[in-house]
C-alpha cells in the first residue's frame, strides 16, 4: 500500500484509524501537559497560599511582638517616670521639711537669744537702777549728814559765841560792879 508505513501496518494502523490513534495520542498529550499546568499552578498556588499565610502569620507575629515590646516598654517607662515623680516629690517634702525644721529652729533659736538678751538687759537695768537708787541715797544721807554737821558747827560756833558773850557780859558787869565798888569806896573814903 503506498503511503503507509511497516509500523503502521504492523500496528494494524492504517487509513482513518491511523489518524484517530494520532488524534488519541495528542489529546492524550494535550491531558498530560494540562495535569501538570494544572498541576503545577496548584502547587504554585498552594504553595503561595502557604508563603502569603506564613508571610501573613509572621507579619502578624511580629506586629503583635512588636506592639506587646511598645507597651511593655511604655509601660516601663511609665513605671519609671511614675517612680521617678515620687522619689522627686519625696525628696521634695523632705526639703521642705528640713528647711521648715531649720526655719523653726532658726527662729526658736532667735527667740532664746532675745529672750537671753532681754533677760540680760532687764537684770542690767534692774542693777543699774539700784546702783543708782543706792548712790542717791548716799548722796541724799551724805548731803544730810553734811548739812547735820554743818549745823552741829554753826550749833557749836553759835554756843561758843554765846558763852563767849555771856563771859563778856559777866567780866563787863563784874568791871562794872568793880568800878562801881571803887568809886563807891573812893566817895565814902572822902568824907
């Protein structure tokens, strides 16, 4: 037979059966090379499924590691401005404190002194004022008994010149007396 060949002869393949036995082959061909597209595009998918989910997870992971970190560390911070804010107005109030105490000792301390003070000065004045009083009245007794003494002179004087004119009056009355006597005798003796 002109055309065919010995494979299709031996085949029995020969005329229209030859050409359904190529169609066959090729649609058998079109299937295989169709199951491995489809094949490798679900495996394409799955496995890009599987990296967008891996993908998806970690992103989500790591959004959440990375928040969870965020507030972690703002809520340390937090804690540490928060503990810082009470330390700071501890040893606020404890300044104040202290320079409240300094202050009140300060001023107990400028109380004692003029208290002291004023004590010292009152005793001060107190003695000055009975130095004084004593001095005047030494002064006063001193001037009385000056003046005592000056009358108890003038007193003494004042008798002195009183017997001493009494003893004039009586040498004065007995010279008198005398001349009296004598011009009495020398009367009498004449006649």
């Amino acid at each position: 037979m002109p055309g065919v060949g010995k494979g299709q002869v031996a085949a029995g393949r020969t005329g229209a059966g030859a050409d359904g036995a190529n169609a066959a082959g090729a649609a058998t061909g079109l299937a295989a090379t169709a199951g491995f597209f489809a094949a490798a595009f679900f495996a394409a998918g799955f496995l890009a499924a599987g990296f967008f989910a891996a993908a998806f997870l970690a992103a989500g992971f790591l959004a959440a590691g990375f928040f969870a970190a965020a507030f972690f560390a703002a809520g340390f911070l937090a804690t540490a401005f928060f503990a810082a804010g009470f330390l700071a107005t501890a040893f606020l109030a404890a300044g104040f404190f202290a320079a409240a105490f300094l202050a009140a000792g300060f001023l107990a301390a400028t109380f004692f002194a003029a208290g002291f003070l004023a004590t010292a000065f009152l005793a001060a004045g107190f003695f000055a004022a009975a130095f004084l009083a004593t001095g005047f009245l030494a002064a006063t007794f001193f001037a009385a008994g000056f003046l005592a003494a000056t009358f108890l002179a003038a007193g003494f004087l004042a008798a002195t010149f009183l017997a001493a004119g009494f003893f004039a009056a009586a040498f004065f009355a007995a010279g008198l007396a005398f001349f009296a006597a004598t011009i009495s005798t020398s009367l009498s003796g004449e006649r």
